[in-house]
C-alpha cells in the first residue's frame, strides 16, 4: 500500500501539545520517548508515543522483573480523520521499525485499547501484535481541564480521597484490551523471547469476552463465556 505520508521523531513536547489537542483523554506520560509523528508534506496529521509504562508489574509482567527494561508500551496514537484506510496500522509499523533502531534494548512493546471508547485493537491485530486477555474494570478520573487520568501518578496510587482533594471527578472505565509485540533482530531471536515470555503465545490464547487464558484449540470465547450468553439468549426468549 502506497502512502504519501512521512514518517518522523519529533520533539516531546510538539507530541504532547498534539495529543492534548486532539486524544480523547487530553493527557500523556509526562515524558514520553520516542514520539513520532506522520507528516503530509509540513502537517504533522498524527503522533505515536512510546513510553515506560506506569506500573512496574505491567513491565514485569512480559519478561520478568529481571528484564522489566527491555519492554516499552505504545502509550497514545492519534491520527486526523483525513486519511485512507489502514493509515494507522501502516503508520504503526513504521514507528515500530523506526523504534527498533532509535532503541535497540527494546525487545517488545504492550498496548492497550480502551474499550470503553469502542476501541478492540482492531489496529494491533493488523499489525500482528498477540492479543493477551483484558485488563480488569477501574475507576479513572476527570480533571478540571477535561482530561482522563490514569489512577497511578508519578508512581503514586491515587485514591478516591486524593482524587477528590484535587477536585478529579471519579469515572468507571471497562476492561481494556492487551497487546504484545516482539521486536527481535533475527528469528533465532524471536524464538528466544517467545520462550522467555511469561504469556505462552504459541500455546494458549485468549477469551475474547473476559480475556481469560484457555487452550489454542479453543474457539474465541471460554466455556464459561459460552454459558452466560447462551444463559442471556433464553433469558431474553
């Protein structure tokens, strides 16, 4: 697919001006890296962050806490509504090889999307991430700027009780989809951290509904999943 775009690392804080602009939570890491962002000709029209993830068990939760360092999360991404179809997973998999480069360490990249905005990582599946279950519901907050925050900040745990000091109105958030990606630099490498990975791609996926892990011979949904719906379906006849 031809795409007369460009693709370009661009200064922390043109990334954050842009997706305070025009993300639907209006925030970001406070120091995302790398950002960049897609060009047509002199407007930049989209921006993809990178950034550490905020809890250390969603670091750890890839490789281990020994090897929390070499995961990073694609935190936002954000393109205007003026371009074709698939521009988003093309845009990913340039920033994805542009990462490998800027930063070799990295050796897999989790994502997550927001259900609660319609979001299923429709994008992410395009470009070959591996779906692996869902995050559990929370509650997020408002600010009084408008933008949704996340309940850990700079590394603190924030409660209703501090929420409220600051006057952030609480929200309910679904569960949210997650994402993995590796970034080996050969194939004998790939085969290297899949193994080291804690979630068995090769041999288990993932409920669809619940995001609970089953067998690869399983369908899309767990028994358990099947059961409710069918539950639901008779209810509703």
């Amino acid at each position: 697919m031809e795409m007369n775009y460009e693709v370009k690392r661009i200064p922390c804080k043109a990334a954050k001006e842009y997706i305070i602009k025009n993300h639907y939570s209006h925030g970001c890491h406070n120091a995302p890296s790398p950002c960049y962002g897609l060009f047509d000709k002199d407007d930049l029209i989209g921006v993809l962050m990178f950034a550490t993830p905020c809890s250390e068990n969603v670091r750890a939760s890839v490789f281990g806490g020994e090897n929390k360092d070499k995961v990073i999360e694609l935190h936002r991404l954000h393109i205007l509504d003026i371009t074709p179809k698939n521009t988003e997973s093309w845009f990913i998999a340039r920033c994805l090889k542009m990462l490998k480069s800027d930063k070799p360490q990295i050796k897999a990249v989790i994502s997550f999307s927001d259900t609660t905005q319609g979001h299923n990582g429709t994008i992410y599946q395009a470009t070959n991430f591996y779906y692996i279950g869902k995050t559990t519901p929370c509650t997020f907050y408002i600010d009084q700027t408008g933008r949704l925050r996340h309940p850990r900040q700079n590394g603190i745990n924030i409660t209703k009780e501090i929420a409220e000091g600051y006057g952030w109105k609480p929200v309910k958030r679904m569960s949210k989809n997650r994402y993995l990606i590796f970034l080996p630099s050969s194939k004998s490498e790939k085969r290297k951290l899949i193994r080291m990975c804690k979630y068995d791609v090769l041999n288990k996926k993932w409920c669809s509904e619940c995001g609970k892990e089953m067998n690869k011979e399983s369908g899309t949904i767990c028994e358990q999943c099947k059961r409710k719906i069918e539950a639901e379906a008779n209810h509703e006849l």
